[in-house]
C-alpha cells in the first residue's frame, strides 16, 4: 500500500533538541525508497522548514498550520494568508477581553512582533507602564499567514480556548502548536486541508495518510487521517483523539510506528529497502 505520512515537526518527529534521530531518518529514507510521501505538517515557517526538506528530500510541506505549502525548490504551490479586516477586528476584540496579550505576524519569511511579544517569548516580563504597541499591518504590503498570541498569564491551550469564541464571525481559526503561544490562520487554512491536497496531487486515499502529532494543532489531523497517531509526550486531548500512542518524540516514536507499518505491509519489500 502506498502511503501519506503527514508528520508534525516539533514535539512529534523532531526530538527535543531539535534533530531530526538517526533512526527517523533512516525510517524515513526507507519510507521514501518504497514510495511513500512523507509530508511535514507543521505551525513552522517556511524559512525554517525548507532547509530541512531539501537536506531530507522531502518533496513538499505544509507550513503556518496548513496557511501556506511550498516544493522543495520553495515554489508555493497554495497559499491562504488573512484577510487584514478580520484580524485588525479580532486584535481589538481580544485586547478588550485579556489585558496584556500580545502579537506577532508570520509572513513565512519573516516575522514581526510587538516589544510585550518579544518580552513576553524571551521569559521577561513587560513593564507596567508600556503601553501596548499597537500592531498594525502595512496597507499595501502582503498579508501575514498566521498570527501568534501570548499573554503572561495564560498558556497557549488556554489563549486557544479563551480566544475561540472571538473567531467563528471573522472566517478565523485559533489553535495552538506550543504550549507558550497560540496561532490564528485563515478559517480556510488548515492542517486537514494541505494534507487533502497533497492526497490528490499525489493518489493517495485518505485510508491510506498515517498522520502524527502532538498538540491540539494536530488533533483535527490526526481524526481525520486513516490512523493517526500521537506520540507519549502529547497533549492530553491529542493522546484522547488518536488511534494509536506511540513512543515519545525523543524515543522516535514515529519512526517505531513506520517500521513497524512497512514490515507489515511488505516485508520483503521493507527489508530490500534496508540494504
């Protein structure tokens, strides 16, 4: 059986540090020897995951939760920024309801973020006396792909749920992909539907996509997929959703997971690609 493998970056492939393990490497080059797509699924910017999947041979990925997906060569091949009238709607309404958030756009090939950001990401504490630095989008430059929130009291799971009911009205979407922040795409934009995309440019079913993940960003994922899969560090409600649970992201998991479906499916076929 041919197969999609829709894989989150941080927390679920790579491990702690970042690295990509030698033994997920080696499931993965394995993987693609039989024909298999691995697809990256991840809140990642493109400027931080191409050179990884052009180091790996990955032939495409999905980035800022699904809002863009680049070629290895960094053609784009869809994108679906915001739209600049619901986010400016959506700062207002949440700076009236949590005091103290923060902002910061990811264009994907760069970033801009408020000085509360900033202070707020590095583990310092703003100054009471600074006023929020109003974040406003250049009118005629492109829009922003995906928004991350922060707030010094709140997580990135809690600011997704706390923020949720501000987004439905304004074609927006929240979740979050760490647990210091949250993210606001494009209600159109989305991990499910990058890795639908994928299936039809590559004929490839939806029973046949293998999808791993490890925060509520992946858990919509992870339904959908014909098996998703979380690994043992993940959040509470991905671990709930997922129809496996593997190894953690620092034990490569995933890769356990892999070896395990291609010896399966094709043993003969698996143990060829090993040599």
């Amino acid at each position: 059986m041919r197969r999609l493998l829709a894989l989150d970056l941080d927390g679920t492939l790579l491990r702690s540090d970042g690295t990509l393990g030698c033994r997920t490497r080696a499931a993965l080059g394995q993987a693609q020897r039989l024909d298999w797509v691995v697809f990256p699924v991840t809140a990642r910017p493109t400027r931080t995951v191409l050179p990884l999947a052009q180091q790996e041979g990955w032939p495409e990925a999905a980035c800022c939760n699904g809002a863009v997906v680049v070629a290895i060569d960094g053609t784009v091949l869809t994108s679906t920024p915001l739209e600049r009238p619901s986010v400016t709607a959506f700062m207002g309404a949440a700076r009236a309801q949590l005091p103290g958030i923060a902002f910061a756009a990811e264009w994907g090939t760069h970033l801009r973020a408020e000085p509360r950001y900033a202070a707020l990401r590095h583990g310092a504490q703003a100054p009471r006396s600074e006023a929020p630095a109003p974040f406003r989008l250049v009118p005629d430059g492109p829009a922003p792909l995906k928004i991350m929130v922060r707030h010094p009291r709140w997580s990135g799971p809690e600011l997704s749920e706390r923020l949720g009911p501000l987004t439905p009205p304004l074609g927006l979407s929240v979740t979050c992909s760490a647990t210091g922040f949250a993210e606001l795409t494009d209600g159109r934009a989305s991990k499910v539907r990058a890795t639908q995309e994928a299936c039809r440019r590559h004929g490839i079913d939806q029973h046949s996509v293998v999808a791993f993940g490890d925060m509520p960003a992946d858990a919509d994922l992870l339904q959908w997929a014909g098996h998703g899969v979380a690994v043992g560090n993940a959040h509470p409600h991905v671990l709930g959703v997922a129809d496996e649970v593997t190894a953690t992201n620092d034990e490569e998991g995933v890769a356990q997971v892999i070896e395990r479906l291609m010896w399966s499916e094709g043993p003969h076929q698996a143990g060829g690609a090993q040599r």
